[in-house]
C-alpha cells in the first residue's frame, strides 16, 4: 500500500536464490544466453518488446519460450544484480525454463491457451505460488514459507500459459509496517532503485514490479494495492497501471493488509499489454466473496477495447484539487488534457469532488483491524507448518532480528494494529462505513455532475529521492485514495516526463468500467506515445 494518506492520519536461502539486503544472486542450474540479448535464432530483442509481438514470433517460430525466457533471464541476471543493479527481483523461478519448454511442446503440437502462452510473467512476493519460491512479503519472517497452493491469481496465470518467471521485491509488508518506512525496501530483499534514475524511489509497495516492467526483466508484472501500490509505482517507473473494481481479481492466495481495499492488477509498458494481463486474471473465485458481487462474475473483453478513436465523445472532468504542487506536472499534465480534447473528449475543467480528504482517519483504522485479521487468517492457512500464526507473532520476530529488520525504520504501525479488536468491534464497523459511504459519495457526485465517463488527474508526482533515514518524501497530489476506498477502477498511462521522471495521467471510473478506462487510456496512449524507455542515470539532476 502506498502511505501517502496513512501517514496524514496518523539469512536464509531458497531454492535457486540466495537473498541478503540489498543483493542477491542467482544459483543458476541452467544457463542463460549472454546478455547481448539476443533471442535464438534472431537479432531481436526483449527489450521493449509488447506481448503481441512476442506471441507473433513464437507463432511464426522465429523464437521459443525457451528463449524468450532465457533472455529475461539473461537481462535479471545483467541489469538487476549487474549492472545498474535495480534489485527488483527478489527470487526467480527455478522451474521457468521447464514451464517454457511445456509451452513450447504444446504449441508444437498445434495447442495455444490464449494470447499469454509462453509470455514470462513476473509476480509480486506477497502472492502464493505452490512450488519451489517462497512467498514472504519481503520479510525474513516469512522467508522460509512455502505456499500449500497457487494464489487463484496464479492459477489463472498457469492456466492462461503465462511462464512464472520470478517474483519481485516490495516494499516490507506491502509497506503496512512504519511511518518513516522507505518504499521499495524489505529485510529480504534491500532496496529497489529507479530504472530512469538509481538515487530515485519506485515507489512503494510494488516497487519491483514495477521497477522490472520498465527495465524489460519480463513482459508484464502483477503488482497488488491497497491505496496507491499499483498506480504509484506505475507513475514513477513509467507505465501503465490497472486498480480494478474490488472484486474483479481475487486476492485468495494473497498476503492481506484489507479485506474491502486489497486487489491485484497489471502494471506493463503498454495499455494492450496490461489489458491481455487483466483479461487473464480477472474472474469469480469461490475462495473470495468479492468476486461473486454483480459485474464481477463476467469480466468484459478488455483486448475489445483497444480503440485508437475511443476519447471521441467521451466525458471526461478534471480535479485539480489532485494536482499537487509541482508546476512540472501541472504542465505536462494540462498538456495531456489538450490531447484528451483535440482527439474529440468532452472536458470540464475543474470538476470538484465533495468528500476529498474527509476520511482518511476512518480509512487508516479499517487498515488497522483488517490488517490485524487478515494476517491470522492467512497465517492459519498455511497450515502447521506456519513460520509465525499472529501479527503478535510478527512483531515479536522483528523485535528478536532488530538488527536485520529493523535497521532504518520500526514497526509502529503493526504496534498500532495489534491493539485492535475483532471486526465486530463497533469503532472497526463505524470506521469503515464512514470512509466508503464517503468515498463512493464523493467520486459517484463526481462522476453525475456532468454525466461523466471518467476522471482525469495527476497519478502522482515525479520519483522522490531514496532516504532510509528520513523515509519517504511525499510531497502532495496524487489520485489513490478515492477509488482505493471506494473500490472504484483506477487506470494510469504515461503522460511524459520532468526533469527525465515519469508522469502519469490517471482516470478514474464507475465500479466494473475497465473496459471504458482501458479504451480512454489506449486512445491517449495511441496518441502521444509519451512513454520512453529507462535511461539508467546515476541521478535525476544528472539526466
């Protein structure tokens, strides 16, 4: 999750790994091809290559997912641990290149599962994955856990042939830890840097992710979010981010912080590439109540949506009171509303949403409560076997490898949350029904005032600096909040660059409209091309 709002409310080895702050490095039983790149048989590269275009050359067999695969691999192996050294992969899969040669086998025998088959995958560390990775949230706590079962994400994902190439670091907790935390760091893993400048933050909590799409270690990535964790990320590592609606992907399988704010979503370079991903993994799952509401049961064909002519006759309302203070990103981003209107949108500007900012308290304490319950309910699943069973458990864990957890910053909030009571408790009900009645008010007053498709604003502003001593450096603006406690839809696209950093458009829609916002962001994207490719800079004042 991503603490913009919270904080205004208040050594071991794995099988083919071997992790420790700040590093780690692969064991490799296989070999990989030298990072030149090249895939077998091809001068082209993984570099900024889309998914379609990686499903066409294995179609033609220019390419296999063997090789598809080992050139990832080759890049984790030369840009993650060399090189630039992002450090945003925590653990790769020991089994990819036997998961590829599968999918290789099937396709030759005329078999395809859809248009993710032999694509590698990369997954965020709080979500299950029942074979030779751990699954740990990016604490030592965890990091001999070994899930009993597939997250249903993950599931979808093998069943779609998608190929697990990794996981990827986070920020410690899904960043549900400490106030003064510093995103993208976690006792397992270290710390993750920026791909367009290395003294600058990913952002948090799927720092990994999204550090890892932007640096071409896979395809696609799955990030999870709470308030922020897939749209922030998304900003400052310029890509594309899907919050979808609570309860269009499950989030069995998936280490909790909030049973009404959690959910999992694609981050990937392009809009089609995250609507190939989302299409994958949405779906009603028996394991999670919130995937049986309406609209949940039959996801829309996102892929359909891809229009290059969809902002022609779209209503679209501008908040500026998310824009923040940078004038950078207001530039870039009134530049981008002029796009929104030339290629035929309808825009009013500003449109004003009533409850922004009114309950931030009351979202903070059902963080708390359902943190707190979640973690034991997820602990319980892991059968006897569990490292730990309670949050009480976790903290006491932390407290005994002080020096090793908790060499920069504590675990205030976790203290926080274990005071809390069951979800019976009425301060937990009231909480909760105040910051949703709230924030579905707020966007749904919104989105009627002038009979809107969607909302437009900043996602956030440029990546700041990484600090372990101070922590992070937020520095206002930013579009989370609302349709994270609503559970509202939330899509971000690259809308250009400041001082050599990501900026991205976010728009904001009705419960189960990803289908619309995929179209918006597609037409936008189409449009400008306003993504570029990660430079590697020492420093963002040196770009």
């Amino acid at each position: 999750m991503d603490r913009r709002d919270v904080l205004r409310a208040g050594s071991a080895a794995l099988a083919g790994v071997v992790f420790g702050p700040g590093r780690m490095s692969v064991r490799a039983s296989e070999s990989v091809v030298a990072p030149t790149e090249a895939l077998a048989g091809s001068a082209a590269t993984v570099v900024e290559r889309g998914v379609a275009e990686l499903q066409a050359s294995m179609t033609t067999g220019a390419v296999t997912a063997r090789a598809v695969a080992e050139a990832y691999l080759a890049r984790v192996e030369a840009v993650d641990r060399g090189g630039p050294g992002l450090n945003s992969v925590i653990e790769v899969n020991p089994d990819a290149l036997a998961i590829a040669e599968t999918l290789d086998r099937e396709r030759r025998e005329g078999r395809t599962r859809g248009p993710l088959h032999g694509i590698p995958v990369l997954v965020k560390d709080n979500i299950d994955t029942a074979d030779r990775m751990r699954t740990s949230a990016g604490s030592l706590a965890l990091a001999s856990s070994t899930a009993p079962r597939d997250a249903f994400i993950v599931e979808r994902l093998r069943a779609a042939g998608a190929v697990l190439l990794g996981k990827t670091n986070l920020s410690e907790w899904a960043n549900f830890r400490s106030t003064r935390s510093t995103s993208g760091w976690s006792s397992r893993g270290g710390q993750t840097k920026n791909p367009y400048a290395l003294d600058r933050n990913p952002c948090g909590s799927s720092s990994g992710s999204g550090a890892a799409v932007a640096a071409s270690l896979c395809a696609v990535a799955i990030g999870t979010e709470t308030d922020g964790s897939i749209v922030c990320p998304a900003n400052a590592c310029g890509l594309v981010g899907i919050k979808p609606t609570v309860g269009l992907v499950s989030r069995s399988g998936i280490i909790p912080i909030s049973e009404s704010q959690d959910t999992a979503g694609p981050m990937a370079r392009t809009v089609a590439d995250a609507a190939a991903l989302l299409a994958a993994i949405a779906g009603s799952d028996p394991r999670d109540r919130a995937t049986q509401r309406r609209g949940a049961a039959a996801p829309a064909d996102y892929l359909a949506a891809l229009d290059a002519n969809g902002l022609k006759g779209a209503r679209l309302g501008v908040v500026r009171k998310m824009f923040g203070r940078n004038p950078s990103v207001e530039r870039v981003i009134n530049e981008a509303i002029d796009t929104l209107r030339r290629l035929g949108a309808l825009v009013v500007d500003p449109v004003v949403v009533p409850s922004q900012g009114k309950y931030d308290d009351a979202e903070y304490q059902v963080l708390l409560y359902e943190f707190k319950d979640g973690l034991r309910k997820y602990f319980a699943a892991l059968g006897p076997g569990a490292p730990v069973t309670s949050l009480a458990d976790v903290i006491a864990f932390n407290d005994a490898h002080r020096d090793r957890v908790m060499p920069y910053f504590g675990q205030e909030i976790m203290l926080e949350a274990e005071t809390k009571g069951p979800l019976t408790s009425p301060a937990y009900r009231k909480a909760r029904a105040t910051s949703r009645q709230l924030a579905r008010a707020g966007l749904d007053a919104a989105l009627a005032s002038h009979r809107l498709d969607a909302l437009v604003c900043p996602t956030g502003d440029p990546a700041f600096p990484i600090d372990l001593i101070n922590g992070d450096h937020y520095t206002g603006g930013g579009a989370s909040t609302g349709p994270a406690v609503s559970g509202y839809p939330h899509v971000t696209v690259p809308a250009g660059l400041v001082y050599g950093l990501p900026v991205g458009l976010s728009i904001i829609g009705r419960p189960w409209s990803e289908a619309t916002l995929i179209r918006l962001a597609y037409a936008f994207e189409q449009a400008t091309k306003a993504r570029r490719p990660p430079v590697y800079e020492a420093s963002a004042m040196l770009g």
